[in-house]
C-alpha cells in the first residue's frame, strides 16, 4: 500500500525534498525568505505539527519553511534542520517512516528523490497515457498475439505432456524417470527467474527475449528427437532455461507498448494463457499421442514460437534506457550468478526429497533427511548472500520484504500450488474413477478452463476500467478456497453436474486473482525495480507449481498404496499402480474393481486437499492487501487506483 499524504502534501514534500540542493525553487514574492545570516528571522512557525502535514495542509504554510540560499556555511541554520524535520513528517504515516529513496510503498516520494537526483528516465502518467508514444491497431494487436503465443506454449509445456507420460515411460522403459519429465522443466524455469529479472533490467529487452525464446525452441527439438530418457529430460531442462524469461518478457514488452490505463488488460490476455493450457494440455497431448506421436508434443512448440519471434521482431521498439550505456562487463557485474547457482542447487535438493520421501525411500531414510538438511545449508548460504550484495543480488532484500512484494509473492506461491494440484489431479479423477479417455478427461475440464479464462479477462477489463485490483485478489482467493473444498467431496458416483459446478466456481476464483500480483507489482515498484519485482513474482508462482506438483504426488502415492489394501482382497497395489490410471480397470481382478476405484478416489481426493489449505494461506495474504486498502483516506484510497497511478514497463522471467 502507498503511505500517500495527498495531492497537495506530496507535492509539498517534493519541494521540501529539494531544499537542500543548491538551487533553491522560486516562491512567489510574500513567501520568499530573506537572505540568511546570523540574525535572520525563523520562517512561520507552525502549531500542531500532526495537523500541518497532511492531504489538506495548506501548501504556502509547507512553501513558507524552505530553507534559504546557503551562504556557503558548513553549520545547518535552525531554518534547514526545520526544514530537514518537516521532511522526515512529509513522508511519515501511522507513526512508522519510511527513508525517501527505498523501494517502499510511498512511491510519489522516492520519485522525487530520484528526480533531484537527476534520473528522469520515468515517464509522467500523461505521457504513459499518451496512445500515440506507442504502437496502435493492427502492430499492437499482432504484438500482442505474438506474446500470447509464446506464453501459451511455455504454459503448455507445463501440462501437455501428463497425457503422453505414460506412453514415453514405454518407448524408454523409464518408469522411474517419470517425475524428472516435468520436474526438470519446473527446475529451471524456476531457478532461473530472479536472474532473467536483473538481465531485463540492464541488457536490450528484445534481444533478450528472442534469445530465449530459440532457447525454448531448441529444448523442444531436442525432447522431439529425443533417442532416449536422458536425451529428453536433457531437452526439457534447455526448454525450462528458455521459458524462464519468456512470460516476464512479455510483460516487459507489454509495459513498453500498451499506454497505462489498458495495461492490466493486457497483462490479463497473457495471464489467461495459463488457464487456457492447463485444460488444452492434457487435452491436446492425449490426441497427438493417441492419434500421431507423443513427439508431437514438443514439435507443435516451433510454429508458435516462429509467430512469436517475427512479431515480437518486426513490431517492438526496444526502448532506451539510462543504463544501455554501461559496458557489457558492467551489466554482467550486476547479475547475481553466485546466487543462481545456489538456488538451483538448492531446488534440487528439496525436489528431491519431496519425490523420494514415503515413496521411493522412507521419510526417515539418509537420502531424504540428506537432501532437506543439504537444502536448509544451501538456502541459509544463498539468504546471506543476498544480504551482502545489497540490490545486486538474485532477490534484493529491499524489494522482498516491502509488504506489498512480500504479500503478493506468497499469494502467489499459494495459489499456483493449489492451481497445478488441480491441473494434474482432476484428469486422475476422470481417467481412473470415471473411466474415461485421456482425451475426454481433457474434455471434462474444459469448464476449468472457461471460467478460468473469461475470469481473468474480466478482471482485467475491470481493472483498466475502475482502477482497483486488490479486491479482485481478495474475492477471487475466497472462491477458489470454496471451490477447492467443493472439489474435495467428489465421489465415484458424484454426477456431471457437481463436477461441472465446482470446476466453474474454482476456476473463477483463480482468474479473478491469478495476474492481481503482477498488477500490484508494477503500482507499487519504481522503474529500477520493477524488473527483479515482476521477476520476483513470476519465481514464486513457478516455485509453487513445482513444490505442489511433488506435494500432490507424494500425498497421492502414499494414499493410494495404503488404501487399496483396505478396500480390495488379494490385490496387489504396485500392479496397480505400475499399470496408470487409463489401464485400472485392466489391472484389476474381477470383483475387485469396485475397491479399486474406491481407493483411487480416496487417493485423488487426498491429494485435492492440499489446494484447501493453500487457498485459504492465499486469501489471508490478500487480507494484508485489503486491510491496508479499507484503512485509508479517500484521498489516499485513490492514490491505489491503477488509472492514476505512474506504472512502467516490469521485467522479469
């Protein structure tokens, strides 16, 4: 939340905050200071001082206490240490203070300072809503679609090939690489977020972004010609690499190509490629493999990726920025490659474990324990690090733990933990309890996939129209939290239309709230920051998906290996298991069918109360939001408005 204090008090404050300068700022005549010296009279003084700062202080009262010309004196006159405490109460609220320059929530005044400073490089909100500084008609619509594009395919990687698992594990006689097949692209896409934050920040945003996309594309040819299951997890970690940057960048562009009032709009459209994969992914990976070749997965990547770079190429304007003139060895000097390195050995570890724990070791094996405590060290390691180098670092401290950053990333985290847990879930349902095809359990999610998707769109057009994104944070994480417990009563006998309505409920509640973080991130973050903020947010999304992805399995693994025993006589669970949820009813002893469905339902279900619990950890972190929101003036309620608010292009991964 910003800590503003009006329209008048703020600019008050910016006139406060050059008084030191040299250069005093011209007054008009009745309230110009006399020359200072030895016996100059002290400026008006003021009563009351908690009633003279504030959204209806009157801006001579603030104007009359400017300090006067120096006269070269190193001893400060009363007039500029009253000058210096008038400052200090400008930019107090609610008793805590905040220092003019930190990536806080009082936004209108770290501008100030970074404009005494000389950085002008951030544009007024006039000239972010002046339509013609950016591309229109048909360029701004074929950019736009270019992204999308590219945001789809690196959604779609996320769930395309959970149909088409099963059948590789055949060709490659992989079993036990199963989990490395999506864990190995959520490695690096994760790892590698904070870090493509900081090179949007300092390196050409198109060059950049055109790179990684023929990473993306370069992985996904290796998965398609893969010889082996090395090949392919070889293949998808290249592709995971790529896609770290892909969704941030196109933010980024979209920050430097859509004016301000219909950027939430635009941030919407990529977002609701995400709801739109992971209903098409399953979908889309059963029909190529039933009816071509699960190779087609990973060849579909390249025409939409070929779209992508020729629009992205021909119709964006890389923007120029102040720091495009350091050297390549500067810019290389800013990214935290130390930081990267520890992170992603530090995702290993704890992938790892929640892989290996109660399934393929017991929880209290060495392997295990080995991994978390290997986990903790390299965490704590790379923590510290982040502290020592300051705003250089992976994660920069002094965005982190600004409460607006620090509330939104873990919203984030929370919901796609419980986001993925439904997208890899549900199809167990309907394949396995239900009896239907992978293709039709892709077709069975399809209400998924609509309410997600219509949500998010018309969050965003609410947004650009009214301004106000918190509450749609708020009310979207109560009704995914509903919906997920509706999703968690599911039966084997429950009829369509339950699971027609809970899907629809759940999915309006992600889409209402899913691209709510990433608007917050560029209201509340300044130019310099908003890359590594945008990077930030995209990290904990991702890194929710992965955590829940391993969470969901080692609960459904468990579960079911416990249950069939309960439920069935003579039936042994690894056969089970070991033949998928398309073969149950094969593997299944006659007469013992029953149980068995009644133990996968017990398993899925099992694993559907992890999106419970984190659903409601998320709509508490928005209450942190709103809270905030409802305690202001309305004076200061407006200053949260997206209409009036100066956003800048954000970068990330």
């Amino acid at each position: 939340m910003e800590h503003a204090v009006g329209d008048r008090a703020t600019g008050a404050a910016s006139d406060l905050s050059a008084s030191n300068s040299p250069m005093e700022h011209a007054v008009s005549a009745s309230e110009t200071a006399p020359p200072h010296s030895s016996t100059s009279p002290q400026p008006t003084s003021l009563t009351g001082d908690d009633k003279v700062i504030g959204p209806n202080a009157p801006v001579g009262v603030l104007q009359s206490v400017q300090s006067p010309p120096s006269t070269g004196s190193d001893e400060p006159s009363a007039t500029s240490t009253q000058s210096t405490e008038l400052k200090e109460k400008a930019i107090e609220r609610d008793g805590s203070k905040e220092d003019i320059g930190s990536s806080g929530e009082n936004t209108r005044i770290e501008y100030t300072a970074k404009e005494k400073e000389g950085d002008n490089a951030e544009d007024t909100v006039d000239d972010q809503n002046d339509d013609s500084k950016y591309p229109g008609g048909g360029k701004l619509a074929l950019l736009t679609f270019g992204l999308c594009m590219a945001t789809f395919v690196v959604a779609l990687d996320n769930t395309i090939i959970a149909t088409a698992i099963p059948k590789i594990t055949t060709v490659f006689d992989s079993l036990n690489d199963v989990g490395w097949y999506g864990s190995s692209y959520l490695l690096t896409t994760t790892s590698l977020q904070p870090s493509f934050g900081k090179v949007y920040t300092y390196f050409n945003v198109k060059w950049t972004y055109l790179s990684a996309l023929l990473i993306f594309e370069l992985g996904s040819i290796i998965c398609a010609a893969a010889k082996n299951s090395v090949m392919l997890i070889v293949g998808r970690a290249i592709a995971g690499a790529g896609a770290a940057a892909l969704f941030s960048g196109g933010m980024t562009i979209v920050g430097y190509s859509v004016a301000l009032r219909k950027r939430a709009l635009y941030i919407s459209l990529l977002s609701s490629m995400f709801g739109i994969s992971s209903v098409v992914g399953p979908l889309l990976g059963g029909v190529l493999t039933d009816r071509a070749t699960w190779r087609w997965c990973f060849w579909i990547n390249l025409p939409f990726g070929a779209v992508a770079l020729f629009t992205v190429l021909i119709f964006f304007k890389n923007p120029e920025r102040p720091h495009t003139g350091m050297t390549f060895k500067q810019k290389i000097n800013q990214i935290d490659l130390g930081g990267a390195f520890l992170l992603i050995c530090g995702i290993v570890c704890l992938l790892l474990a929640l892989q290996w724990g109660g399934t393929t070791y017991p929880w209290h094996d060495s392997k295990v324990w080995g991994c978390i405590l290997g986990f903790g060290l390299i965490i704590g390691a790379f923590i510290a690090l982040q502290f020592k180098l300051g705003p250089r670092a992976t994660i920069p401290v002094h965005i982190i733990t600004q409460r607006t950053i620090a509330a939104s990333t873990t919203f984030t985290a929370f919901l796609a933990m419980g986001l993925y847990a439904h997208i890899y879930y549900l199809p167990f349902y309907f394949q396995a309890v239900k009896g239907t095809t992978a293709e039709g359990s892709g077709i069975r999610t399809i209400p998924y996939l609509v309410s997600t998707t219509l949500a998010s769109i018309a969050v965003g057009v609410s947004v650009t129209v009214f301004g106000w994104y918190t509450p749609f944070m708020w009310v979207g994480a109560a009704l995914f939290t509903i919906g997920a417990g509706l999703l968690y009563s599911l039966q084997v006998s429950s009829y369509a239309g339950k699971w027609i309505g809970y899907q629809l409920l759940t999915g309006i509640g992600a889409g209402a709230s899913v691209q709510i973080p990433f608007i917050a991130v560029q209201v509340v973050l300044s130019a310099k920051d908003m890359p590594s903020g945008n990077a930030l947010a995209i990290f904990f999304n991702t890194l929710g998906g992965a955590l829940s992805v391993s969470i969901a399995q080692n609960i459904f693994s468990n579960t079911l290996a416990q249950q069939i025993p309960r439920h069935t006589t003579g039936v042994d669970p690894a056969l089970i298991i070991s033949a998928g949820a398309t073969h149950v009813r094969e593997a299944s002893p006659p007469g013992q069918l029953a149980g068995v469905l009644l133990a996968y339902n017990e398993a899925v279900t099992k694993a559907l109360i992890l999106p419970i619990a984190v659903g409601g950890i998320a709509f508490i972190c928005s209450l942190f939001l709103t809270a905030e929101l409802l305690n202001l003036s309305l004076t200061q309620m407006e200053m949260k408005s997206v209409k009036g608010k100066k956003l800048v292009a954000g970068g990330g991964a």
